[in-house]
C-alpha cells in the first residue's frame, strides 16, 4: 500500500467539510485580515467615542468634583483627539494587539489593552510636561478619557471576539490541528481543546509511530501516519498547527528534527505540551549558576505584583460585603438555628496552601445525626465515597436546601479570605481524602489558596463530573491574571441566581 493511499485510511471524511467550505468562500488569511481590519476600526470609534464622552463629563455635566473655573474648548479638545487617534492606534500596534498570537485568548488580551492604555495616559502627561506653555488640557478630561478608552474598547474586542466565536461553528477562524502522540498525553490534549470549541485549534488526527494509519484514537479521531510522514499529512490536510505530546516522543533528537523543519516556516506552527513541568509546578524560574541556567520550581503559583494584586481585590470587595451583610447573616443564623437543632455554622477541615490544613467555615445545611441518617441508604453512601456528593441528600434540612441552591450556605467563608484562608475565586476547597482523587494534579493545586467561587462554579456546579472539575481547576491555576478574577466574579451572580446544578 502506498505512503498516500495509507494516509488516506486513516482520515474521517466529515472532520475537515466545515474549514474547507468555509476557506473556499473565504480564504483564511482574508478571514484574519478582516477581523484584524474590524479590530483597527473598532478601536479608533472607540477610542474618539470615549474622548468625546469624556469631555462632555468633565466640562458639560458641572460634576462639583471638578474644577469649574476651566473653560471648555470643544474645537480644541476635537483637534486634539484627532491628533491622538492615530498615536493611540500606532501604540495599540506596537504592543501588539492586533498581533493574532494576542488575539482571542481570554483575558490576556484586556490586560493587555489596560496595560497599553495606561501607557497612553503616561505618555500624554509627559507631553503635557515638556510642552506645557503650548498644550494644556484638563486632568479630569484626562483621567475619564483614560478610563472610558479601557472600557469602551474592551467591550467591542469582546464583542468581535464573540462574533469569532459563533463563526467558528461554521469553520471560520479555525486551523487544522494535529497531535504528535497518542499516548495519554496526546489524548488529554486532544480532549480538552475539543472541549473548548473557542480555542480556534481544529484537531483532525493524529500521528504515532507506534499505530497503524486509519486505528481510532479518541472519539472520530484517527491515526494520520507515521511521524516519518509529517510533510505528506500537512499537505493533504493543509495543518496549521502541529502539537507534540512531549511524553510520547522518546528521542529528544527526534523534537529537534520536527522543530527544525517546520518551527520556522510562517505557515505552520509548533507548540510543546508543558508534560512533566505541568504536573509538577505551576511556575518556573530561570537561573544561572557558574553561568549554567537551572530551572527552579515556585512553591506557590502567585508571588510579587500578582501576590499583591489578588489580596488588594479580595480585601476590597470582602470588608464591605461583611459591612453591609451582617444583620442578613445573624438572620440566617437564626434561622439555622430554629430550623433544625445545633450550631449555625459548620466547619470543613480542607487543605490549602502548601497543603495547610484549615477549618472553612459554612452555614450548617445538615442535621447534626447526618452519618446515623446516611447509614439507612448505603447505595447513597457508596455515592458519595465515589463522587464526593449526593443530588438527593437525605441528611440536608429544608432550609439548607435553600442556602446550598443558592450558593448562601458559603457566604461566612468570606472569614477566611480575610484570614487570608481562602480567596473569593480560585480552585474548589477539598480535604484531605480529596487529594487522593486529583492524582498527579495535586501539587499543582496546594500552590493557590482554594476560593469561594471559581470556574466550577460558573461552568455547571454540582452538575459537572469530578474530573471536569479536576480539569477546571488545573486550567484556573495555569492561567490565571487578575481579570480572571475579575471576569469569574461578574460570572459568579448570573450562575448563583440561577440556582442550577447546587447540590
């Protein structure tokens, strides 16, 4: 059987309809050129919005906060926006956001455009600075335009970034992936960029030399070839991106010989799996010693800025819900207490930082005899030995219920992040007996304390599988900034008042 012909066994004639008929309507370097184009326009109307907008705040509005003796000047301000816009948009181009590599990759590309913006602020008082006889403008204008640039145009690259999203359910926006290595690496990766049908990655097989071209791998998912025969699989399948399974390829000459052909054309791209540093760390450091580089492992993932950043905005939104709260909390209290005997809250001995035991504290959802009541169902018993939860809890009061449907039941853990016990978002609190069921991940997630809420909160709650939530957390930990945080927040509310899936 010919080299080609083999190949061929090993394709599945659906996977690819979508991106060819999409690249034949529309090429997809047009396809990235356009929203590349969109991005500028967007950018620039969002930026004169925002300048605009923010003078009629400062001067028309009579805010009593500003000062009032400043004359307004529409045409300056006018012509000075227009002198701005292609300075800013240059700026944008020159940090790179409109670079594909910072596109539509979560909240990197708002950290980004804060960062950049930031900067533009920076720059315009030092010209105000060194020009200061001929260019006067208001602080105030200033520091809203700086304000309204960040949020307006974010909200249109989240906008045009969602419009990315739902035409890559039609094959637009999508590079033909393949995976190095079907080993259980391979698999993992190819699972979890399946998952997640925004990551713009299209896996259509893969490659291993250990398989016979056409063997199933995962769900439709075949073996191409051989990796002898890379150059014949990228050019009959047109791959964007080859993606190597560190742990599946033995000779490291072998990584060297694939990154050397193909990890410098412009048409093809190479990415490593992170394999072993992925289980064992969450952060690496680079040091040289006698001039030789080691790398070093972080025993926590946040250190420094990001340290700071986290406890400044747990701090900030955790004093003054426990402030306004309060008396809503002694109620439920109460109503703990009078609706089945024992204490209002409960503590959970779980494991944080370093693997730092701590109690976390709850509003008590159960009667006080739940194990004598558990006993009575051992299939429920056997349930939860396996899953770590029950939907259909017996041992749960009608008021708890109540809390846990809503979220309510974890409002007094808001104590333990100002005890710096936990955080208001990070990976789920387990125990102990927990640890056992992250297997290899569980280094990984002693490096961040646990949080009240987090990507398993808003991805389904209760609902999702016990390794979906492994999965979730290990994401969180490896990619986590400050709008993260911020982002799980805001997504938080939608989810809790919701009520689905808690249990």
């Amino acid at each position: 059987m010919s080299s080609l012909s083999r190949l061929d066994a090993g394709v599945n004639p659906v996977v690819d309809t979508k991106i060819n008929a999409a690249s034949q309507r529309v090429p997809i370097r047009t396809q990235w050129f356009l929203f590349t184009a969109s991005l500028v326009v967007s950018d620039l109307v969002m930026t004169g919005l925002a300048f605009l907008l923010a003078y009629y705040v400062r001067f028309e509005l009579n805010i009593p906060v500003f000062n009032l003796e400043v004359l307004p000047s529409f045409d300056f301000y006018t012509r000075l926006m227009l002198i701005m816009l292609p300075f800013w948009i240059g700026l944008y181009w020159m940090r790179g956001l409109y670079d594909r590599k910072n596109l539509l990759g979560g909240t990197k590309e708002y950290s980004l455009v804060f960062n950049t913006t930031t900067m533009g602020l920076f720059l315009m008082i030092a010209t105000r600075f060194l020009f200061s006889d001929d260019l006067i403008f208001a602080r105030g204008w200033l520091v809203i335009s700086w304000i309204f640039v960040f949020f307006f145009t974010s909200l249109s690259r989240f906008l045009l970034r969602r419009m990315v999203y739902f035409l890559r359910r039609f094959g637009y926006f999508l590079a033909p992936a393949i995976i190095v290595g079907a080993n259980a690496e391979g698999i993992s990766l190819a699972e979890q960029l399946m998952t997640w049908e925004t990551s713009g990655f299209h896996v259509i097989g893969f490659v291993d030399k250990k398989l016979k071209p056409g063997a199933k791998v995962y769900r439709h998912l075949n073996c191409l070839g051989k990796v002898d025969e890379l150059e014949t699989i990228i050019d009959q399948h047109q791959v964007r991106e080859i993606i190597l399974a560190t742990s599946a390829i033995s000779s490291r000459d072998k990584m060297l010989d694939i990154f050397k052909e193909y990890g410098v054309k412009n048409d093809v791209n190479v990415r490593f799996s992170s394999g072993l540093y992925e289980i064992i760390t969450t952060g690496l450091t680079v040091n040289q010693f006698a001039f030789v580089p080691l790398v070093g492992v972080n025993k926590v993932r946040l250190t420094g800025v990001d340290l700071v950043l986290k406890f400044i905005l747990d701090y900030v939104l955790t004093i003054p819900a426990l402030i306004v709260i309060s008396p809503i909390l002694l109620a439920i209290a109460i109503a703990v207490r009078l609706d089945s005997p024992g204490p209002a809250i409960h503590r959970r001995r779980v494991v944080g930082v370093n693997g730092k035991e701590f109690d976390a504290f709850k509003f008590r959802t159960m009667r006080v005899n739940g194990d004598e009541i558990l006993e009575q169902y051992p299939e429920l018993k056997a349930e939860l030995a396996r899953e770590h939860k029950l939907k259909n809890d017996p041992r749960v009061t009608k008021l708890g219920a109540f809390l846990r449907k809503y979220s309510i039941d974890e409002i007094p853990q808001l104590v333990n992040v100002l005890r710096r016990e936990m955080s208001l978002v990070g990976p789920r609190m387990i125990t102990t007996a927990e640890l056992d069921m992250y297997d290899k991940w569980d280094t990984n997630l002693q490096t961040v304390p646990p949080g009240i809420t987090g990507l398993w909160q808003v991805s389904g709650r209760s609902d999702i599988s016990y390794d979906e939530r492994v999965r979730l957390d290990m994401q969180y930990i490896r990619n986590w900034t400050i709008w993260l945080d911020l982002q799980l927040i805001l997504q938080t509310f939608p989810a809790v008042i919701k009520g689905s899936g808690a249990y």
